[in-house]
C-alpha cells in the first residue's frame, strides 16, 4: 500500500510517500481501506516529536480517517467487512490502509460523506465534552470561543449555538471571524486588532464571558481569564500558540470561577458510553442540519505535508483533510 511515513522527527517537508506492507487486524481490531483523512493540530506535533505519544519510526501521521471496512478481528461484532466508518486512529491515517482498535470505529452515518466523516470525530467529540459534561453550558449563557475559525473552535461555535448559548467568536483576522459568523456566532472580536479583555466586557455589559473555550493559551488565556463571569468556566482544551499559561489563582477566587480541564481523547476511553451518546446527539443535530462541517480544503495523499502546514502556518479554516483515495 502507498503511505506517507516520517521517519525521523522533523517538519512537514522530512515526511516521504512510500510503497509499504499493509497492516494485519488483531482480534480486537479492524482493518479500514481509508478513503479521506482529518488533519488536526496534534499531527502537526506528533511529526517534530512535541506530542504527548511518540509512535515508533516509521510511521505514517493522521489521526483520524472515514473508510470502508476491510477485515474485522474475530472479537469485533459491531461492523462488517464493507461498512462505511469514521476511526480515530491516534496516527496512521495517511495511508491507504490502517488497523484501528473496534472501540474506535463508529458507523458513519448514512447522509455523511467520506471527506465529512473525516474531519467530524476529533473536533466536534472535543467540543461537545468540553461544553456539556465540562462546562455544563447552559440556554442562554455566553460562551467565549478563541481560535473560533479552527477545527475544535469552529465546531464549539457550532454546538454553543445547538445548546442555546450566546456565542462570542474570538480569533486573528476578519476573514477568519466571517466563518466563525457563518457558523452562527452572534458577535465577534479580532483579537489581532482590539483588545479581548475589553470587547467581551463591552459585549457582557461588563459581566464577563459564562463559559471561556480555549484552544490557544499563551497571552490569550491571560487576558480570558480576566474577562470571566461570577461562576464562569474557562476550558483548556489546547494550547496552539505554543505557550502553556501560567494562571495567578487569586483570579480564579475573585470570580468564583474554575479553569477545567478537557482530555477528550482519555474520556472517550473511561466513559465510552456518555462519549456514545454525545456522538447520537451530534449525529441527530447534523441531519437536523444544526451543524454544518466545514471542509475547507483536501489534499491529494502525496500532499500531506502541505496539509500539515496549513494548520501549524496558522492558514487553516474548519478542516482540511487529505484525500487518500480520489
Ligand atoms: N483537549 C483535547 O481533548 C483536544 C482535542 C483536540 C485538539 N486539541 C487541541 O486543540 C488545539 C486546536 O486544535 P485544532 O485541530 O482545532 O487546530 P487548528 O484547526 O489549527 O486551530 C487552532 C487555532 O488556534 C489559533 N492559533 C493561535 N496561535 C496559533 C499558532 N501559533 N499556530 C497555529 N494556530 C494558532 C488559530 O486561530 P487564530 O489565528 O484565529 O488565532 C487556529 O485557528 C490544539 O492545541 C490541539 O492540540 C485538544
């Protein structure tokens, strides 16, 4: 099979297209003929060495893909060899053919195409744990989102609005906040021209932001967190700027807040059940039409790194998959 492989850790331009062997399904696994693969912020650090796993060289990068079932593990009842399904995969996507653990295989739903498929799990799934069982959004709340044009970002836009909440897009350009207003958001701040702290005190008529979703960090955590509500929730999901915030816990006492953490990846595994019902009601709102994944460029497999790039250059908007078989 063709697969892209990095082989040493390095940026996007070391990673090469190679002829390789397939891989074999285990009992416990299955095999899927991947036909589109989702790029998110984590491949980009997997390839340099700068992720929480490091898998063994070679391997091909891509942690999440839609396809068709190739082979099932004798211990693997819920799909057949043939149906169409969305895998996280942790890495290995960026190939034409990758084994996945059963328990990370879900059925695509029937109205939902392979680039779609690709690009929904590790994005929307993030979003709705952080916003549900993390913040316990609630109707009529204001939810902040910075990095509101990216993957987990746009998708929280998405699902503040599906919960009822006022939601207040934060990110670096116009262009980027016009997606953002096409997803749904009620307001937006450029945060490259105008002060965060400011605008959400000036849009909160000085109360502050409910529930702050961060995917960012670095010096937009640090103004965040001094424009929280009474009783708010600031969400680390990420930190894309490169820098881990430090946080003087005085702020936390004097609104009442909590700064909570989302390890979506870890939650999936310990509550798979409450994952599963996030993910039907994610799947009842995208036939609702409530959500609207954005695929807003793919590549060819040879062009993967260029995939990357897009997302650590800072280029991306919504998603961008690479397309393993055309
Ligand atoms: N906790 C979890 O369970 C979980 C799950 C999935 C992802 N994540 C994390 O969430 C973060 C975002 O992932 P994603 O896949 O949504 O990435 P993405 O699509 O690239 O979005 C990241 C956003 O961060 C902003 N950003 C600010 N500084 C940046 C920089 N130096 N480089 C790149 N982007 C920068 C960009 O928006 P502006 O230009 O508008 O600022 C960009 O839209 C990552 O840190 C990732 O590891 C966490």
């Amino acid at each position: 099979m063709k697969a892209v492989l990095c082989k040493a850790f390095g940026p996007a331009e070391t990673l090469v297209l190679e002829e390789t062997a397939s891989p074999e399904a285990k009992k416990n696994e299955i095999l899927l003929d991947v036909h589109s693969a989702g790029v998110n912020f984590p491949d980009t650090l997997i390839i340099e060495g700068k992720y929480q796993f490091k898998p063994p060289f070679p391997f091909s990068p891509g942690g999440e893909a839609a396809g068709v079932v190739a082979a099932v593990g004798e211990k693997v009842g819920h799909v057949k060899v043939g149906d169409r399904v969305m895998a996280l995969t942790g890495w290995g996507s960026f190939a034409e053919q990758v084994a996945v653990p059963g328990y990370n295989v879900l059925p695509m739903p029937t109205d939902m195409d392979f680039d779609t498929a690709a690009a929904f799990s590790m994005t929307y799934g993030t979003s709705m744990h952080a916003l549900k069982q993390r913040a316990d959004l609630k109707a009529g709340e204001t939810l902040l989102v910075l990095g509101a044009s990216g993957g987990v970002g746009l998708a929280a836009v998405e699902i503040g609005k599906a919960l009822g909440a006022r939601v207040i897009a934060a990110a670096s350009s116009a262009e980027k906040l016009a997606v953002a207003k096409a997803a749904g958001a009620d307001e937006l701040i450029d945060y490259s021209t105008d002060s965060l702290k400011d605008e959400v005190k000036r849009l909160t008529g000085g109360q502050g932001a409910d529930v702050i979703y961060d995917p960012v960090g670095g010096d937009l955590f640090d103004q965040a967190i001094r424009s929280i509500a009474w009783n708010g929730r600031l969400l680390v999901v990420g930190f894309a700027s490169g820098r881990i915030p430090e946080l003087p816990v005085n702020l936390a006492l004097l609104k009442g807040a909590a700064v909570v953490g989302v390890f979506w990846g870890s939650f999936a595994q310990r509550q798979p059940q409450d994952n599963l019902a996030n993910f039907q009601q994610l799947f009842a709102w995208y036939s609702e039409g409530k959500l609207k994944p954005l695929v807003s460029q793919t590549f060819a497999l040879e062009r993967s790194g260029e995939a990357l790039n897009a997302l650590s250059q800072r280029k991306a908007v919504g998603k961008v998959v690479v397309k393993v078989r055309p």
